[in-house]
C-alpha cells in the first residue's frame, strides 16, 4: 500500500469559505494562522478524493460559564458523527475529533467531509436573546483541513484526511460503523467559554482560553497528478475540476447558537 499527502493552508484559494469568517495569527496552529467563524451558518467547503478521513484537533480548558466546543461530521449524506468533549485539565494536541470508515478507493472519485460547530441542548440553560447569534471565538479556533502532508486552518479544528492508494481489492465496510453516532449518545455538557471576560476577548481573543486546532490528513494514491478539490454548497461555488464522485467538507454553525463574543459576568 503506498500514500500520497497533500496540505492544504487555511489561506489557500482552493478552501472555500461561506459565510463571517476571520483570520488571526497564532504561533500553535499550522502555518501559525488560524480562521475562526464568526456567525451562524459559517461553512467551508474542501472535495477530496480518497479512502478515508480523520479529523484531529487542539483543545483547551474552558470555564462551565460559556458555550462548550462541540462538532458535528458527515460524509457525504452519511450519518452525522457528534463530538463533544468535556473541558480538559490542560490543553491537549492532536486529540482524535473524527474518525471514519474506510471507504472503496478506485482514484477516481471524491468525497465528502462536512463539519459543523454546534452546540448541545441544555435544557437547564438559555441564552439571551442578544447573544443568540454569537460564537465565542474560543470554542472553535483555529482548525486545519488537509492532507497528511499540509492543512487548512478552518474554525479550530485540524482535518487530517487520509489518502491510501491499495493495490489490493477491498471491500465497503458496512455503513452502521462506530463513527456513526447519534445525538442521543452524548450528554449536553455545560456551557463554557474559552475567554476570562469580554475585555480580554476583544483585546486579546488567544489568551486565557481554551483552543482547538484541527488538521484533516489524507492519504491519497501515489499519483502524482492526484489532487484535491473544493466547492461549495451552491452550484456556483466550485474551484477547479470535479471527479464523478463529489463529497464536500463543509462547517456549518447551526442558526440560533451562541457565537460571536459574548459578555460573561460574575
């Protein structure tokens, strides 16, 4: 079996991004930049081609006061996959997001990762209405989509999708695999924020608060022409030349969830 990476910058023209987006330096996240959402339905779109998908990422310890970092992933128009770690003692690298099934590569058709920020239902909290429409920038920062050889810094995680050429014949794996989750597996955690204050969030958005990078790795046929393409989710939204076969990465922040910066008091 021989592999084939590509990285992919959040800077790079090929990512797609829809939506309030901003870009901030940051000496931790890949190529030291990250870009954060901002508002709600917030996406960014990459297709790649591949067998397989990982999404890693960089989490930090958050406060029970504000909106904790929670994720949902989809391939294609498979099952949604809910990530929803509980605040850490310390920050962890490299913390296992995502991990899909393997899927039949034949070189010649793409695939789909879609990622959207979320956060849990709680019925035991409700958040005003002035801050319906933020997202703390703490609770999704800096995330990297690419391939085991680069990223793309996208919203805090880090996609890692893996691209595998096999020279033997394998078989789909069922669809029903671990990875396909259902909400009602997880427990709505607390809300949290990456930040101390408001103050020290407009001043400084990277201090005192939780962090999660991500990078999305791909292992890729040992083709040298293989490539990877983005489009969006409009017909218009597009780069480049699309095998048969789309899957699009796609963030969504889902509407009527807390984003933006918030103003937490004591």
């Amino acid at each position: 079996m021989a592999s084939n990476t590509t990285q992919i910058d959040n800077y790079d023209p090929r990512v797609l991004y829809r939506g309030s987006w901003s870009r901030h330096p940051n000496g931790r996240a890949f190529n030291q930049t990250i870009t954060l959402a901002r508002a709600i339905n917030t996406t960014a779109t990459l297709v790649f081609t591949g067998n397989s998908v990982a999404v890693y990422g960089e989490l930090g310890p958050y406060p029970p006061t504000a909106v904790p970092p929670v994720t949902k992933y989809e391939i294609d128009d498979g099952d949604p996959v809910i990530f929803a770690p509980p605040s850490p003692t310390k920050t962890l690298d490299r913390l296992l997001f995502f991990q899909s099934r393997a899927y039949p590569y034949d070189g010649d058709s793409s695939q789909t990762l879609s990622s959207s920020t979320i956060v849990p239902i709680n019925p035991t909290i409700t958040p005003s209405a002035s801050r319906s429409s933020e997202i703390p920038p703490g609770t999704i920062a800096g995330a990297v989509l690419g391939g085991i050889a680069a990223g793309l810094a996208i919203a805090g995680i880090i996609f890692f999708i893996l691209w595998r050429t096999k020279k033997l014949r394998f078989q789909q794996q069922d669809t029903s695999s671990a990875d396909d989750l259902s909400s009602s597996e997880y427990t709505p955690f607390r809300r949290s924020a990456m930040l101390r204050d408001s103050e020290q969030a407009y001043n400084n958005p990277y201090e005192d608060m939780g962090r999660r990078e991500s990078e999305v790795t791909a292992n890729s046929r040992d083709d040298p022409t293989s490539r990877i393409l983005l489009s969006g989710s409009g017909p218009e939204a597009s780069f480049g030349l699309i095998p048969p076969m789309k899957m699009r990465e796609e963030f969504r922040v889902v509407a009527g969830q807390p984003q933006g910066l918030p103003t937490y008091s004591r």
